[in-house]
C-alpha cells in the first residue's frame, strides 16, 4: 500500500509546481498590463484556472504574489556568465526581439504607485540586479556603474516599448540599437567614468 501512496503524491506535487507556475504566469501577465494596485487575486486566479484560496496557500498574500512574480524575472546571474565583450550585444539583443523582457520593468512602472509594490520592487531590483551587477563590473565605482546601466536600461525600454518614441524604432531602429551597445558596453568597460 505504500506504493500506490507514494504514486499519489507524485502527480500531487507536480499539480502543486505546476498550479504554481500557472498562478506566477498569470500573475505577471496582469501585473504587467495593469500593475499591483489594478490586479486582484481572484482575477489571477480566474486567469490561471485555479481556485483563488491556492494564490493565499502558495503566496499568502498579494504582496507575496508580486514577490514571486517579480522575483521569478529580476535574475541577472545567468547573464553575467556571459563573455564581458558580448554582454551588451546579448542584452540590447533581447531589448530588440523580447516581449518577455519588457515584463518586470512593465511590473514595475505599473505598481511604482502603490507603496508596498514600491518598496518591494526597489528591494528586489538592488537585491537581484544592482548589487549581483555591482559586484561583476567590480572598481571603479561598481554599484555606480551598476545603476547607470539600470537607468540606462529602463530608460531605453520604456521609450522603445512601453511609451513607444518612434525614432528609436522602424527605420531608426539599427541605429538605436549601435547606440544603445556602445553606451552599455562603454559603462561596462568603465569608460564612461
């Protein structure tokens, strides 16, 4: 009989991983096309196909939601595997082609309002952007740096995409791009120092 206990749990918890992913997907769909203050739970719920009392037993709260929602994108890590030389190709590449990387910055700008989502969004863009970033350039002026290129980024992003400037875009496009790669790899190298 221990057997045939043990099979159920499996699809359990996989349901649980799964029932997880599904209210994060929803989540940050939301958060990103109405912010914190204009989502509710059970409308994240209704999205994910779930009941609306999972979203409280996998997050406890709406802040715990935009938490892991948030959280779940803001990780620069496996970026900066990447060759020093080719990280800003590779990040102004994603800017170009990425719907997806526009969604914590969508998050964020959208809740900016509410002050838990405020606070909650500058803990975790120092705690998993700014300081990893910080720590990788190293001296001079690490965190400076680091939050130069996150300005610099957010900045981009929301005139290219969120409040769209068309002479970023269209035919003015290619050269935003040369632009946007040699500011950020210039911040990398310190040469704007």
């Amino acid at each position: 009989m221990s057997g045939s206990s043990e099979s159920k749990k499996k699809p359990r918890r996989r349901d649980a991983e799964r029932t997880r992913t599904a209210i994060l997907d929803a989540a940050q769909e939301l958060f990103s096309e109405k912010g914190f203050s204009n989502t509710g739970v059970r409308e994240v719920a209704d999205l994910a196909g779930v009941n609306s009392a999972l979203v409280g037993r996998y997050f406890g709260s709406k802040e715990g939601l935009y938490r892991a929602a948030l959280d779940r994108w803001l990780d620069v890590t496996p970026i900066l595997r990447s060759d020093r030389g080719l990280l800003a190709e590779e990040i102004v590449a994603a800017f170009f082609s990425d719907s997806e990387a526009l969604r914590p910055l969508a998050m964020m700008i959208l809740s900016a309002a509410d002050p838990v989502a405020h606070e909650v969004s500058i803990e975790l863009l120092h705690s998993k952007i700014i300081e990893p970033m910080a720590e990788w350039l190293g001296p001079p002026d690490g965190a400076g740096r680091a939050a130069r290129l996150s300005a610099l980024w957010t900045g981009f992003l929301t005139s290219l995409r969120l409040l769209p400037l068309e002479p970023l875009r269209g035919e003015h496009a290619e050269s935003s791009r040369r632009w946007l790669v040699a500011t950020t790899q210039a911040i990398i190298d310190g040469d704007d120092i």
